[in-house]
C-alpha cells in the first residue's frame, strides 16, 4: 500500500508540471466564466444557461484531461525508458499502475473541485444559489470520469498513445449514445441485433451519469439513482482496472 500511495503523489506532481494540464484547465474555467455573459444576453433563461453551460463545461474537460493525462502518463515511462528503473526495483507492476491510476483520479477530482468552486462563484455572482441537484450531477460526473480514466490506462497498457487517445475517445462517445443502441438493436433482428444488444452490455453505460438536464430544470434526482450509477461506475471502473493491471503484467518491455 506504502508503494501504491508513493506512485500516486508523484503521479499528482508530475501531472501538475503537465502543460496539457493547465492548458485544458484554464479553457474550462474561461468557459465557465463566460456562463454568466452568455446568460446575461438571455431574457428570463439567465439561470438555467449559466447552469447548463457551467455543467457542460465541467463535464467535457474534465474528460478530456482524463483522456490525454490518463493516455500519456503510462506512454512516456515507456517512450522515456524509465519504466525499465522501475520494473527493476521491487515494485510489481500491478501497483504501479494501481498507483499512477489514483494519482490521476486524486489529480481529476482536484481538477473537479476547483471547476465547481468557480461554477458557484459565477452562479452566485448571477444571482443564483447553488443547490443539492447541482452537486449531484457533478459527483455522478466525477465517476464517469473514473470509467474514462480506466478505459484510457487499458488501452495504453497495450497500444500507442495516438491510438489509446482515439479508443478512448470513440468510447466515451459511444457510451453516450449507448441507450440509443438498446432502441437500435430492437428494430433489427439476427446478427445485427445480436452485435448491437452485446455491445450495450458490454460498453459503459455513460448516459446513467448524465443529469445535467434534470439539475438544470429541477428535476429531483433520487438517492436510489445515485447510489446504482455510483455502484454501477464503481464497478465498471474495477473491471476495466483489473484488466489492465493482467493485460500490463504480460506485456514485454
């Protein structure tokens, strides 16, 4: 455990010297921050577009920085041949990988925070209240990032950085739509049907995590739904993690 925690602060530091990092980082504030003067240009919608900007905003990036962190972290200890020092100590690989992925989440949720610490300061400065619907769709927000994040250290046990970054991304979008497959798959029959009902079994289901509508308008999100998708991303995250931990103990350096 002492080695997995060791991994995952200097994970946390090395991401913080990530240009890419701050780069993704500051946008997602600016584009927050221009929530609040894109609704002032709204009659009687001035709430709901800083809401629903704001959200998105904090969505979209904070996938996109668990994509290109979580794809390049694992890619330069190779590409950098540093991961031959590493192998050589006694340190298994399984916890290198377990510790670089809890730096990065650790690093993300950071990330998260602060994102939400400025959304609040623009709703309040709009003349908004934060409320309890808000914060919930931004939690269930952090655990799809914990299945992105898994999906981008898989494929980066195996494959190039250019690569991963692109599986990754066709992922998330697919796991986006993936109720749009289930609808798909029950207007088609035979092989096609089969193929289609596999893959929304077997891909994320990231559209459970989407509830940045209901937060928006006031729907009431239930404690029920957010302990399933919580347990559901949880899971699913493991899943993939496991994965990677057996896929990267093989692999040959």
């Amino acid at each position: 455990m002492n080695v997995i925690l060791t991994i995952a602060r200097n994970t946390f530091k090395e991401v913080l010297r990530d240009k890419v990092f701050y780069n993704l980082f500051v946008f997602a504030l600016l584009m927050i921050g221009s929530a609040l003067l894109l609704g002032t240009l709204t009659i009687g919608e001035q709430s709901k577009i800083i809401k629903d900007i704001g959200l998105a905003s904090i969505d979209l990036f904070g996938v996109l920085i668990a994509i290109f962190v979580g794809v390049g972290l694992i890619s330069k200890e190779i590409e950098k041949r540093t991961i031959y020092t590493i192998i050589a100590k006694p340190v298994h690989r399984y916890q290198f990988l377990l510790g670089r992925f809890a730096g990065l989440v650790f690093t993300m949720w950071v990330n998260t925070a602060v994102m939400l610490v400025a959304f609040c300061v623009i709703l309040v400065v709009g003349g908004t209240s934060p409320d309890s619907g808000l914060m919930k769709a931004v939690g269930l927000m952090t655990v799809a990032q914990l299945i992105v994040l898994s999906a981008a250290m898989f494929f980066s046990t195996f494959t190039t950085p250019t690569l991963s970054g692109i599986f990754t991304l066709a992922l998330y979008v697919i796991g986006e739509l993936t109720p749009d497959l289930k609808t798909l798959s029950e207007k088609l029959s035979g092989v096609s049907r089969g193929l289609l009902s596999g893959s929304y079994y077997l891909l994320p289901n990231l559209a459970l995590f989407n509830v940045k509508g209901e937060a928006v308008h006031g729907v009431p999100i239930t404690a029920g739904y957010m302990l399933t998708a919580i347990g559901y991303g949880v899971s699913y995250a493991a899943v993939v993690l496991l994965l990677s931990c057996f896929v990267f103990q093989r692999r040959d350096f």
